[in-house]
C-alpha cells in the first residue's frame, strides 16, 4: 500500500490541483521527482526554511531554466507540503500504534 507522500498518483493529482504546467510536470518526472517524498528530500532537508534564492537556483539548475511565476510558486508550494507530509509521516511512525488505520490515498485509489 502506498502511503500519502510515497504515491505517484496523489503527486500527479497535487501537481493537477495547483495546476502545474504540462512542460514543467514532465521535467520533474524526468528528473525522477514522481512522489511527495522525493520532492521533499531533492531541495534541501525537511524541516529547514526553504530560501528563495537557493530554491530558484536549484530549479532553474534542475528542471527549468525559465519557468513562469506560477509554476516556481506551485512547485515551492509542493515542495513546502511535501516537506511538512513527510515529517508528519516519519513522525507518525514513530510515535503510532501498529492499529493504527491507513487509508489509501483517493487518487492512489483511483489508479488502482
């Protein structure tokens, strides 16, 4: 079972929901960028303030040279949401009980 940071299709259906351009969203898969989790760790480490400087310059190095304002704003969006799911996640884990329910994301769901 995929869980909320780990699933493709919850990462497809955010970048829809903050309406991710086709170009960009095909750069990011090509850069290997498909779930939350890999978005969270591939700037910087979870839990540390995202810097704008820094996150422009690691996307215009590793995905788009020239993105539009809406993109760089959606992507730092995600990266910022899937940064903070991930700590919830590990937290999560930590400090759960085996009995815990998971439910499977709706847009893993629908993949299936």
């Amino acid at each position: 079972m995929a869980s909320l940071v780990d699933s493709e299709a919850q990462f497809a259906q955010r970048l829809n929901d903050i309406k991710i351009s086709d170009g960009i969203r095909q750069k990011l898969i090509a850069a290997g960028i498909k779930s939350m989790s890999v978005l969270a760790y591939s700037h910087g480490q979870p839990g540390q303030m995202i810097n704008d400087k820094d996150f422009e310059a690691w996307f215009n190095a590793n995905i788009d040279a020239s993105p539009s304002i809406s993109d760089l704003a959606g992507i730092k969006r995600l990266l910022f949401e899937s940064q903070t799911l991930l700590l919830a996640s590990l937290k999560d884990q930590i400090t759960g009980t085996e009995s815990t329910i998971r439910r499977v994301p709706v847009a893993e769901r629908e993949a299936r």
